[in-house]
C-alpha cells in the first residue's frame, strides 16, 4: 500500500520525508486557506520540489476550464510526470478525466462517496479513485464497505486505476486501509507519526538498551569527574561540605600518605548526629573506625556495579583505578540512567 502524507505544513512534510519511503503528499485549497496560505501557486511550486509526486486540485465550472487550470499549473513549473491533478468527481470531472488523460496527464478523481462514482472515475481513466473515509463515516455511512466494493470493483474489470483511502483520523483508519487492501493511503502526520508506537514495543526497546548498557558500558563510562576525598584530620563538617560540592552522598577518607582509609557517607552523618548531638561537626575523621569499602574497578562492567548495588544494598560504591579512588558511584546515577528500578 503506498502512504501519502496528507498535508501542506512545510515543517511537518520535512520531518515526515525523513521517514525516506513516502510515495508523496495530497493537498487541499482547505488545507492552504486553514494555514493562511495566499500565495497557492508559490506554495505548489515549493511543495513540487519537496516530495517525489504531488497531488493538486485542478478546478473548473466546466472541463475545458479543469484542464485550462492543469495547463495553467504545468506552465508554472510543475512536472506532468510527477503531478496528479485531483478533480472532484461529476459529469464534468470525469469528462475532465478523460481529457486529461488524452493529453498525458496524471489525474486523481476524488470525493468519491458511491460505488457509481468510482465505476465512473475508473471508466474515466483515474489513476486514483479516492474516497473520503472520514467524512463519509461523519455521515453515519458504511465508508469501509465502499472502499472494499472500489478494490473490488477495480480489480473485477482489470482496472489501473488505485483506491485511494482518505479523510483519515486515527490509527485504526490505516488498519482497516491495510486489512481491505486500498492500493493508497493518505495520511496527516499527527496520525502517521504515531503508527509505529506501541507500549509494548517501547517496554521492549528500554529493556534491550538497559541490558546492551549493563553488558557493554563500563564503570568510567558513566563515573561522575567529581572524586571527592578528604584527610583523616579533617572534621565531619568538611566532609559534609565535600559531599555537598561534589553532590554526591560520600568522601573517600586518606591518610597522611594519601592511602585510603576508608569511605564516610551521608548515612554516618546521619548516625553521628542521632548518637552524640550536633557537637560531632569538629569531629576528625581519624576518630571513627572504618569498615573495608565495598569498592568496584573502573574497568567493571556496569552490570558487575548494578549486582554490587543489588546485592549490599547500599547507595555508593567506590571506584578504583590503579587500586586508588577514582571517583563515587552513586545509584542515583543508574536509576537515572533506567538501570536500576
């Protein structure tokens, strides 16, 4: 089934062709009167040259002014080969059809809303046949029976001509084009930009990223540059203040030799202050006895610290490089980072 884009918003057909496979664009005089559009000969000409085939309306009282007004858009610059020209369908327009057709051009016959509408389009020779699903379907009126009669129809007499399925307004439109087996489907872009999302799929894709992350990404890939340390004759309260600058939860504690001694947390801070009172700020860090530190390598994989995380449950590991404190990894970091839940 081929897509159009059904649309005369500039920014919105830039951003659709990047999708690379649309078959091209329908426009409407509605669509250029609703975007305040004046200059409708200037806008055709630029939306020419911006997908590969072009719908446009080609409008008359009678057919020699429907194909007086294609002539009229030719000579301006459009290419015959590249341009449909969309007749509304009546005596007139499929005389206009067949007219048009003599003289080589590509024509749409639409607002098709019978099956004699279409019958009378393909006689004519259209290329598209399109129905108007949407606003058929406002009238209370069975519009996917319709389309399914013109593909039928079509194919009955070994006909080129295409049913094209418009006036679409969700998602389950473009199912139902697909499942009837319309040749076209013309579609906006805040309907089309939607039809490869699916929650599930989204579920899916996080996952696969989270594990490609766990499995490929190591520990200094995601440390943070701040390595917070501090001296066994500092006090808590400097240790605070590095926790604060550096907006991590924990210091590395050296000793004179710049050896590590262990890592203070925010978490003993905490437990300071429940036990001895507010006086415990000018406490050094020489002062408490320190537990070996859960510590990973910088090289780890992350998945080898989100296992670390789960199984301590604790909130910061040390980061080794050259067995000396590189940095603190917080498990904030890898919430953030969808890693951990």
């Amino acid at each position: 089934m081929e897509l159009y884009l059904d649309s005369v918003d500039f920014k919105e057909i830039e951003e659709a062709n990047k999708l690379g496979f649309l078959t091209g664009l329908t426009t409407t005089p509605t669509f250029m009167h609703r975007h305040g559009i004046t200059d409708i000969d200037g806008a055709i000409l630029k939306l020419s040259k911006m997908v590969p085939w072009l719908h446009v309306e080609a409008l008359g009282d009678t057919p020699d002014e429907i194909v007086k007004e294609a002539d009229r858009l030719i000579a301006l610059g459009l290419d015959p080969e590249k341009t449909f020209f969309k007749v509304p369908v009546s005596n007139d327009g499929v005389t206009a059809c067949k007219m048009l057709k003599n003289k080589g051009y590509k024509v749409n016959v639409h607002l098709c809303y019978t099956l004699n509408q279409a019958y009378m389009a393909m006689c004519a020779g259209a290329d598209y046949i399109c129905v108007l699903v949407g606003r058929f379907q406002d009238q209370g009126q069975d519009a996917l029976t319709l389309v399914a009669e013109c593909i039928e129809m079509v194919d009955q007499y070994g006909s080129d001509s295409k049913i094209m399925f418009s006036s679409v307004r969700h998602a389950e439109h473009v199912r139902t084009a697909i499942r009837v087996g319309a040749h076209c489907c013309t579609i906006p872009w805040s309907v089309m930009k939607k039809l490869t999302e699916n929650n599930f799929t989204t579920v899916g894709t996080d996952q696969f990223i989270e594990h490609t992350k766990l499995m490929t990404l190591k520990v200094k890939d995601v440390l943070k540059p701040e390595n917070p340390t501090i001296k066994e004759t500092d006090t808590i309260l400097d240790a605070l203040v590095k926790m604060t600058d550096s907006k991590l939860g924990a210091v590395s504690v050296l000793d004179g030799s710049g050896n590590l001694k262990g890592v203070f947390t925010d978490g003993d801070i905490r437990r300071q202050l429940k036990e001895s009172g507010k006086g415990i700020m000018d406490k050094k860090m020489a002062d408490f006895t320190y537990k070996a530190p859960i510590t990973v390598s910088a090289d780890a994989l992350l998945y080898d610290a989100v296992n670390i995380f789960k199984k301590e449950k604790i909130d910061n590991i040390l980061v080794l490089e050259n067995n000396k404190p590189a940095g603190i990894l917080d498990i904030q970091d890898l919430v953030e980072m969808g890693l951990i839940g």
